[in-house]
C-alpha cells in the first residue's frame, strides 16, 4: 500500500501532531507499506535545527511564523502536487483541515482516492496564535468577531471539511462523541496515536542518572514530571499555582521537571521564581522524543493542566513508565485517566488538584495504581493501533473502489434506461400488436410469458391491465431487475423486486397477500430469470395454486425483430413498423406438479436478427 501522509507541521517542530505522524509512519513502514511523508521546510531555526530523512518531502511555507514556531504553508504547494504526479498512492492520510488539508481534498478528487483525516487539534482553541484573534488586545467588536469565529466560523468550517472526507480517525471515543455532535456524517473510528515498544523498557542506568542530577544523594527524595509546551492553552499557570499548593500539603520535598518548550517560558521562570518555586520547579525546555521517557521512568508521578486535548499523547507515555496522572479535566483526558484506578483529574480548581496530587503520592495504594496505569498504556501500542490503521485504510479504499464502480455503473444505467424507454415510446406509436385466441376474464389471474419476449412484455401487459386488472410483473431484486422495473414504470406497469435464497419467501407471501386483498394480477417469465430456454420453473404454477387464481400463458411471433443469439434466451427486441401476434391460453387453475405444455410461438414463424415475416 502507498499511503501519503500530509502535514502542516513535522520534525524539527515539537508537538503532539508530528509525534503522531512520525510513529505511524514508522509503524506502517515496518508492516511493508510505503508511507510518504509531506511535511513543512522550516529552513535552518537555531531552536529545531532541521532534520532529514528518507520518504519525507518537505514543501515552502510563507516567510511568516507563529510565535510558537509552527508555520503557515502555501494554499497550493508545487512540492506536493509534483509528489502525486511521480506517486501512484491508494490513499491519503491529512493531518490537519487547512492549508494541506484543502489541497488534500483536491488531490484525493483528482486521482479517486480516499482522503483519511486525523482529528488533532480543537482549532477553536488555537485561534490565539493569529493577533488578530488575541482577546485582550480587542475591542468589544472585535471580541464579538472573536466569539462568532470560535463558536461558529470554526464548527462550521470543520464540519464542512470533515463531511469532504471519506474516514475521519478520533484519537478517543470522547472526541468522536463531540464530532459526531459537530454534524460530521461521514464514517468514523478510533485510533489515538500509538507508543512504540522502546516505551514499555526502562533504561535503568539512564533512570539513576537523571534521578541523582535532580535529587542528590538522597535516595527517598520524590521527582515529578510534566510535559508539554509552555502556551496559554496548556494551562501553564494553573499548572505552577498547583505545584505552589502541592508544596505547602506536602510534608516531604519534591522537585517537578517540566519538558517542552514555548513563547511563555520566560514569563513562567519569572512567574516561578515570585511563586518561591526556583529551587522546585525545574524548566529543562525541549527533550527528544527518544529521551523523554527516561524523565519519565525517573519519575513518580505525572503533573498535567491542559484543557486542549484531543487526546494527550504524553499521558500515554507517562502511564506506560508507571506514572500515574493527575489532571485537570478536559476532553482527552476523561478517556484516559480513570479516578482512583490509574490517576486522578479534577475541575479547574487549584486547591482540588493539588489535594488529588497529595493524596495519590502518600496512598498506600500507590504501587497498585502504577500498575493500573502500566496496563492502560499497554492498549496503546503503535504496532497494534497501527494494524488497526491498515484494516480501516483498506476498507475505505474498497468503499471508494465500491462507489466508483457504482457511479460508474449509475451513469452507463442511466443512459440505457433513457435508450430503452425511448425506444418503447417508438414501438408504442409504430409495431401493430395483433391478439390471438383471446380469452380475458376480469379479476386476479396468473400470467406467464417466455423471458425472450420481455421487452415486448412491458406493451403486451400495459395493454392486459386495462382489459382485466392491473398487472403486476415478479422481477430479481439485483441491478438486472433495475433495467426492467424503469421499462415497466414506463408502461404504467409495476414490478414486485423479489430477491433470491430464503428471503423470497416472505416476499412471495406478501405478493400473494395483496393480490388477494386487491384486485391485481400477477406476471411471471416462466424460464427466468437464467433459464433453461423454455423450460418453465414452478414459481407462477405455485403462484396459480396459492392463491386459487387462473393461470393464462401468452406466446408471441414477431414478423420483425432483432434477436440476441448470444443470450441463453435469445432475447427479442421487436422492430418499429412491425406485426406482433400475441397468443394467450387460459388454462384454469392448476398447479406446480402438472405444468402444462406452452407454446413457445403464437404461429410458426421463426425470426433471427432483422428476419421479416419468415
């Protein structure tokens, strides 16, 4: 499988979003799949450096950046467009509804191909990152057109986007809930980003070191953690008046290692330092992906603040090294941390959550709760998730292959349902009908005629209806009986869509139900509907017999006609201008076990293809 993954943001930046894309990519490379990565080319930034690597095709973005490093792509990006012109992908993988996402939607209409989309981020939530949008700089207008985007430009863009899509993946069921409630329609299903297998093993020498560089000597010293990076809508404040409170409840020391880096950092080391926190709060910025767990299994239990999770990446991470989680709650989250099973999360209240984080690291409990969270990390594993992520794209790809067919299909049926009823339209106002030993009799009968004489069918028993009673016509449930129920419909006819195995049971039963209860008649082509020739099945004779109704045959001779010799029936199609003689036998009632003989012709002529009065 050739998947192309497209992203806004990627290595060197840092955040849940590349970390999500770089694992599974990593993963489904190791399943055999080709995964090409379109990334951003942040250029050289002294903070990332820049980062190469092998299936990864990193295209322009503006010169302008957000003050937390991510960039702002091109609408159109000729990098990525030529990518899709030297690739043949079966599927597109976007990470983000603007700027790629846009050109995603194109590229998967161009080349029809299913366009997956991951739900990363509650935009509404980020909107601070464009000036324009930052509340304490606005006026009361201008915070009007704040809210109005955030409550209703942002809902309706993304649930424009995500109904353009053909999959949409929510890293939790909570997220999914919420989408779903935003009017997406489209399909959905789970997948939260996975860990890969190096995060279950502690590097026990690498533990020691960090734990003696923050602690000392002291052996029974206590050492948290948090990650994420230092922006407004991680809660970073929250988060040092939580630690100040923790550290007032707390009859033992600790300190806490913050990872990750941010536009707040220098506000925050201030913000710090005033709160008496120097020497307990430990900002150590950006560490590598490969490092951070590490600081993780170093620690004893894991801080976390932010509202604006879909999912919380780290909150994996920190249970898979045994750290339980005490947190603020927000979406993400409330799938994750369960209360008094693997953590804690409690509302917005500083007081609540440090008291929570008091408790959980004195509780006699502690050992059994790290265990808790060790096994809810084990339901991430990226090789798992990952398997799950190519079941999900293959069945995508075959409801697209599926709908293309069908539309396909729909359009080539359209046109031969337009050929043939205009071509019934002709034969209705040109081809003298001429009746043989004709027998009507009012009420319910059964009629039965050769599948050869189908298409002539739809004008003998339009005729039928309005000399007995209306005729209905038993035609297959499958796309072949789409053909003929148009043709009836034609007519003024009406077709009674059967299907095949135990299912047509019920259906004959309800045939016969109103037949009775209305005055109709019933229409069956007695060797269909794939034969043998001529050899008459025992549908209509039970039919007959069921409802205690008269069975009439009706044979037809063309003098004019076009013969399809290549059926099994050699199907009929008369000609405008021609005679038709049409014969039709009352036989009484009978029943499935004496079929009587039928004529196969009205007279003895035989007609071939274009054969005239023969």
């Amino acid at each position: 499988m050739k998947i192309a993954m497209l992203t806004n943001n990627y290595k060197p930046f840092v955040g849940g979003v590349p970390i999500s894309v770089e694992r599974l990519a990593k993963e489904l490379r190791k399943q055999g799949h080709k995964v090409t990565v379109f990334a951003p080319d942040y250029g050289f930034d002294p903070r990332y450096g820049q980062v190469e690597e092998d299936d990864v095709i990193r295209f322009q973005v503006t010169r302008q950046k957000m003050e937390n490093g991510m960039v702002y792509p091109k609408l159109i990006s000729r990098e990525i467009w030529k990518g899709f012109k030297e690739h043949e992908f079966d599927c597109i993988h976007v990470h983000q509804p603007m700027f790629v996402g846009t050109q995603a939607l194109y590229l998967g209409q161009k080349y029809q191909i299913p366009v997956i989309y991951t739900y990363h981020t509650r935009y509404e939530d980020y909107l601070h990152y464009i000036p324009f949008f930052r509340e304490e700089q606005a006026g009361m207008w201008r915070k009007k057109l704040i809210r109005f985007a955030k409550d209703t430009v942002v809902p309706g863009y993304m649930k424009w986007f995500t109904n353009k899509c053909d999959l949409i993946f929510a890293p939790t069921p909570g997220m999914q809930n919420r989408i779903r409630e935003n009017g997406t329609e489209v399909s959905m299903a789970v997948l939260p980003t996975g860990l890969d297998d190096s995060f279950y093993i502690e590097d026990e020498e690498k533990t020691k070191t960090i734990r003696r560089q923050y602690l000392g000597e002291e052996k029974n010293g206590h050492l948290f953690c948090s990650v994420s990076r230092l922006e407004e809508e991680k809660n970073p404040i929250f988060l040092l008046n939580g630690i100040r409170c923790l550290k007032e409840k707390l009859p033992f020391s600790f300190r806490v290692l913050l990872l990750g880096e941010g536009s707040m950092r220098k506000e925050l080391e201030v913000l710090a330092e005033q709160m008496g926190l120097s020497d307990t709060v430990v900002f150590l910025g950006n560490i590598s992906n490969e490092d951070v767990k590490q600081y993780l299994y170093a620690s004893e239990l894991f801080l976390f603040a932010s509202k604006s999770e879909t999912q919380g990446i780290v909150l994996e991470e920190a249970m898979a090294a045994g750290n339980p989680i005490v947190a603020v709650r927000a979406s993400g989250v409330e799938d994750v941390v369960k209360n008094g099973i693997n953590g804690y999360m409690t509302e917005e209240d500083v007081e609540i959550w440090s008291d929570k984080a008091a408790e959980l690291i004195q509780s006699p409990d502690y050992r059994q709760v790290c265990m808790e969270a060790r096994k809810t990390a084990e339901g991430y594993r990226a090789s798992r998730l990952a398997a799950h992520a190519e079941t999900l794209y293959r069945q995508c790809m075959e409801r697209k292959e599926e709908m293309r067919y069908e539309e396909h299909t729909k359009v080539g049926k359209n046109i031969l349902q337009y050929l043939f009823s205009g071509y019934l339209k002709l034969l209705k106002k040109t081809v003298a009908i001429e009746w043989q030993e004709i027998q009507f009799v009012t009420g319910n009968q059964v009629f039965g005629f050769w599948h050869e004489d189908s298409f002539l069918m739809n004008l003998v028993l339009e005729e039928l209806s309005g000399k007995t009673s209306p005729v209905d016509v038993i035609v297959t449930a499958d796309t072949r009986g789409d053909y003929i129920e148009h043709m009836l419909q034609a007519c003024g006819g009406h077709a009674l869509r059967v299907p095949d195995g135990f299912a047509a049971f019920g259906a004959l039963k309800k045939i016969l139900q109103d037949s009775y209860e209305q005055t109709r008649s019933i229409a069956v082509a007695l060797d269909g509907p794939l034969g043998p020739r001529h050899e008459p099945k025992k549908l209509a004779f039970y039919l007959a017999e069921q409802a205690q109704e008269s069975f009439v045959g009706i044979s037809v001779s063309y003098h004019g006609c076009l013969r399809l010799f290549w059926r099994w029936d050699h199907y009929a199609i008369p000609l405008p201008f021609s005679k038709i003689s049409v014969a039709v036998h009352d036989y009484g009632e009978v029943n499935k076990k004496q079929i009587p003989d039928l004529p196969t012709r009205a007279e003895t002529s035989e007609c071939g293809i274009l054969l005239k009065d023969a």
